[in-house]
C-alpha cells in the first residue's frame, strides 16, 4: 500500500547478550563437531548418514534445538537456531536438511506451538533424545495446492480411533522416520447449508501396522536426505494424536511453513560464508596473465558480489528470526520472502564461485584430495542448493502467496464491486466508498517524495533509504495500475505479479541491510551495502521495465502452440 514501515527496522534487533553468549558456546561445539567427525563428501557419495553421525548429533542436542529445556531439549532461541543450522549447512547440506525437516516443520514444531501438555510430555523428550520426525503433505498427485489431497483418515469406534490410508511423496526424513506429522482429509462438515472439507494433521508412530515405505528417492543433489514414497494402508492412530483439533491441518501447515521456512535462508547464507572464504583463497593464489584472478575485473566482481549478497541474506534472515523470538510481527511475507530471494542468490553465488575456480570448482571434492589440492566442495554446494528453490514451496509459490497478499488490502477495499453474484446496492455502495478511499491515497502515491536531508544521518546510505521509500510508492501505484487495466485477469497475470513480487523482495533486502549496515562497525560494512543496494536497483529498475515492455504474451501464445503439439518438430534430434 505504499507504506514503509522502517520503524519494524530500526534500530536493527541485535542478539540480546546473554543470548549471544549461550550461542557462541553452542555453535563453537557444532563447529568443532562437524569439523572433526563429519565426512560430508562420503555421505554425499554413499548417500548414508553413519549412525556414529547421527549418534554424535543427537548427543550434541541437534534433534532438540528448539525443544524447551523442560522436555529434554537445548531450548534455544530461534536465532541460535538459525545460526546452528547455518554451521550445520555449511559443513552437510544433507545433515543440515535432515535436522531442519525434524524440527522445522517435523513433529517438534507444530506440537510445541499447538499440541497439547499431554502430547509434548510423550513425544518432545523423545524426539529431543534423537527420535526422528518427518512431515508427510505432498502427495503423487498433490503438490502446492494441499487442499485436494486425497489421504483420509476415517473416523472408527465412535470416534476414538482413526484410519489412515493414502500415499505420501518427497516426505523428507520418513525412511528413518520414528514418527511423522500426516496431513489427511478428515470427514467433512456442514457450514451454512454447504459441505466444507476438513483437512486435519495427525502425529503417528511409523511402527505401527499399516505403515510402508514404498520407495526411496534419489535426486540431483542432497544425496544423504533419506526422502521416500511413504504409504498408509489402515494404519489405526488415537484421537489424542490429532494436532490441534479437526479441520485445523491446513491452517497449522501453512503456519509450521512459516518460521521454518527461515532454516533454508540461514542454511545457505553460512555456506556462502565458507563459499566466498574459498573464492578469496582460490582468486589470490590462482594467477593468470600475471595478476592475482581476483583482481580481474570479472575475479573481482564475483568476490565483491559474492560478499555483499552474503551480508542480505543474512540481514533477511535474521531479522525474521529477531521477530520470531519476540513475537513483535507476522513474518509470512518476510518468511516467504527471506525464502524466495536466499534460494536464488546463493545458488548464483554457489555458481559464481564455481566458475571463478574453473575446472576446480566443477570438480568432486574427493577427486580433488586424492590428487592432492584443496578439497573444496563447490560443486556439491551447487548440486545441493538447487532444491532450495523447489522445496517448502517453490519460488513460483512462493510469488502467487505474496502478490495475494499484496492485493489482499484492494480486494478488502473494492472486490465486491467486481463479484457478479452479489446484489447491484452492495456493489454500487462498495464502488463508492472505494472511490473516495483511492481519491484520497492514489495522489499521495505520486505526491509523497523523499529528498535530501530525509535519513541524511545515515551518511551515503541515506540515498538509499530515500530510494525505498520512494520506490515502495511506486510499486503501490503500480500494483493499482495493473489491478485497473487488467481486472480479475490480473490473478492469471502471473509473470506481471512476479515482476511485483521481485521488486518488493529486492526492497525488503535492500531495508533490512540497511538497517544492519546502520548498526554495523564491521570494516567495509557499508561499501558492501552500497554495492548490494546499487544491484538490487539494477535488478527493480528492469523489473519496472518489463511490466510496460515484454513479451508475455507471446510466451503464453508459443506455450500452447508447444502444449498443443503444432511444433513437434523442433523436437525430432539429429532433423535440420
């Protein structure tokens, strides 16, 4: 709606000191754990997490980060969290996937926020000790749209009981799984005359009968994440393992998603930690033509790059994880966000370093030791972080849930105009109070500007703050504009919506490293900011261009030329 909120920002939430302390303590002994006992690239190439590893991180409190200290867990503070599993990423995507798939959107986190006493005093201590947790929601035929999935679970013995059948894919964890969180249509009821589905989420212990693991997958990357095809053939659970009460599964998923959606921008931001430690070894050794590659321009710009969307990320990331342990903000959009714009910039940071270490990066690590250089795993990194745009909602999801919520604010404003089906009066008297609405808050989208001295106090950063909230205006105009000229075909309008999303991800970054960089005696912090704030306007001024000047509908005309069959003959190999 225009509006910049950097109040939410400033000063930036730092880490309490107490709280900084009882992390620096832990993740020292992550650190040294991992460093010491941790063989990610055998695990890569067998595919195995050992069970001395699994043993080891149990012992060190990994499966019960979050887990209060009463029921046997670390209980710690959702940045501590963060930063463990950063340390943990940073060494073993697959360790790190495994432990964040326990406990972020596993079993230990929608109990803690909406089980009973009764349930956390049986399953938390548990899973804190090492019990393994899985999620099960997407199915063969389901996968961003949860609410047409077809696992039941039918009520037996008047109620007491209830049978699960249905088919699960991609469930990460549910091979080794002790006991996993199933999302399955309960009954449905009767809401105002019509039948409303009800999806409900059940905690069950994958030893009882029923149960099967029907297949393991294998994928590009994250080759020890013990993800499977998982199968309920009657399995028989309690009504007391139901999560939160029935019909609630959908809400407590989307809920669970949040905050957990925050270990994939942590994870990926300390691996570009080490990634850019290794380019900066690798640019300063390497020589070509005489000089040092980093100091090449195209060296240059990689490590620079590299560093500077580093530091976004994490500003993102933390922030969010601040307003989680304060529970001071709704972080879905800044979850979503932090997740959208974390996936893509590491995996083009991981892609970077690779090519600036050349024929080195593109090779295994192993290869690398055996013939005795420096056994950096780039292209693991690479392999790895790929998923991350696909998983816990793909980015293109990930679009469609914040443009939603974008236009959320209008529709409550003036969507009734546009319904059919209700009466001529509501839609006459709803145009009219929109009306004066818009006339008062569209000019002032044109009529709010931002000059010097507003944030001078910031010194060079200033100009940037100034740019936010200038461009946050016009992304609002914008937004109005599209939903104006395109109507109720605006929802369809989904590269225009992603174009949307893109700039106000690109300013949420530029705001929370602002904010950071504001606070920050780091040496070179703020050049840093600058140069990440110079691309992310680089990257909002082409995305204003293309709303005005692109070729979507010529995609959506090809595309179903292509769907249509009427170019097949582009895919005949070897025709000219």
């Amino acid at each position: 709606m225009g509006k910049t909120r950097f109040e939410y920002l400033l000063p930036y939430p730092l880490q309490e000191a107490e709280d900084k302390r009882i992390g620096d303590a832990y993740v020292a002994k992550v650190q040294k754990y991992f460093t010491e006992k941790v063989d990610a690239d055998e695990i890569d190439r067998t595919g195995q997490i050992p069970d001395a590893v699994m043993k080891g991180m149990a012992e060190l409190g990994l499966f019960g980060l979050k887990i209060p200290t009463q029921y046997g867990g670390m209980g710690l503070s959702q940045i501590n969290y963060l930063r463990a599993l950063s340390v943990v990423m940073s060494h073993c995507a697959s360790s790190a996937a495994l432990l964040s798939a326990h406990q972020s959107i596993g079993v230990p986190q929608p109990l803690l926020l909406f089980g009973t006493e009764e349930q956390k005093k049986k399953y938390l201590p548990k899973l804190a000790k090492g019990a393994v947790s899985a999620f099960g929601l997407t199915e063969p035929e389901v996968g961003s749209d949860p609410a047409k999935l077809s696992t039941t679970a039918t009520p037996i013995e008047n109620g007491d009981y209830y049978l699960i059948n249905g088919i699960k894919l991609w469930c990460t964890n549910s091979v080794i799984a002790d006991y996993i969180v199933v999302m399955a249509q309960t009954p449905p009821i009767m809401v105002r005359g019509k039948e409303r589905k009800q999806i409900s989420a059940f905690i069950v212990d994958t030893k009882l009968p029923g149960f099967k693991i029907l297949h393991r997958c294998r994928f590009m990357g994250l080759n020890g994440v013990q993800n499977g095809l998982i199968e309920f053939k009657n399995v028989k659970v309690p009504k007391e393992d139901i999560l939160w009460g029935l019909g609630k599964g959908l809400k407590l998923a989307l809920t669970t998603l949040n905050a957990g959606r925050l270990s994939i921008p942590a994870g990926v931001a300390g691996t570009a930690r080490v990634a850019l430690q290794v380019g900066r070894d690798w640019g300063s050794v390497r020589k070509q033509w005489g000089a040092q590659i980093g100091k090449h321009e195209p060296g240059a710009q990689k490590l620079a790059s590299a560093a500077a969307n580093t530091l976004a990320m994490e500003a993102m990331t933390y922030l969010g994880g601040a307003w989680v342990d304060k529970k001071s903000q709704d972080i879905r959009l800044e979850a979503a966000m932090s997740k959208l714009f974390c996936s893509l910039r590491s995996h083009f940071l991981f892609d970077e370093i690779l090519q600036l270490r050349g024929g080195r990066g593109y090779e295994r690590a192993e290869s690398l030791k055996a013939r005795g250089e420096m056994n950096a795993p780039v292209e693991r990194w690479l392999r790895d972080s790929r998923i991350n745009q696909i998983v816990e909602g793909t980015n293109e999801i990930q679009r469609l849930f914040i443009s939603r919520e974008a236009l959320d604010r209008h529709l409550t404003i003036a969507g009734a105009v546009l319904n059919p089906s209700l009466p001529m009066g509501v839609r006459v008297t709803t145009a009219l109070k929109a009306a004066c609405f818009y006339a008062i808050w569209y000019p002032k989208q044109w009529l709010s500007i931002c000059p010097w001295p507003f944030f001078s106090r910031y010194g060079k950063l200033g100009k940037h703050f100034r740019f936010v909230k200038r461009t946050s205006h016009r992304l609002a105009r914008t937004l109005f504009h599209l939903m104006v000229w395109h109507g109720p075909k605006l929802e369809f309008r989904q590269l225009q919506l992603g174009r949307i999303v893109d700039i106000g991800t690109d300013l949420f970054a530029m705001s929370a490293l602002l904010a950071k960089s504001a606070s920050s005696k780091e040496p070179h912090h703020q050049e840093l900011t600058e140069l990440f704030c110079q691309e992310a306007r680089h990257r909002i001024r082409l995305n204003f261009s293309g709303i005005y000047c692109n070729d979507d509908k010529r995609y959506r005309t090809l595309g179903k030329k292509i769907l249509d069959g009427e170019i097949k003959w582009l895919e005949d190999v070897g025709s000219y």
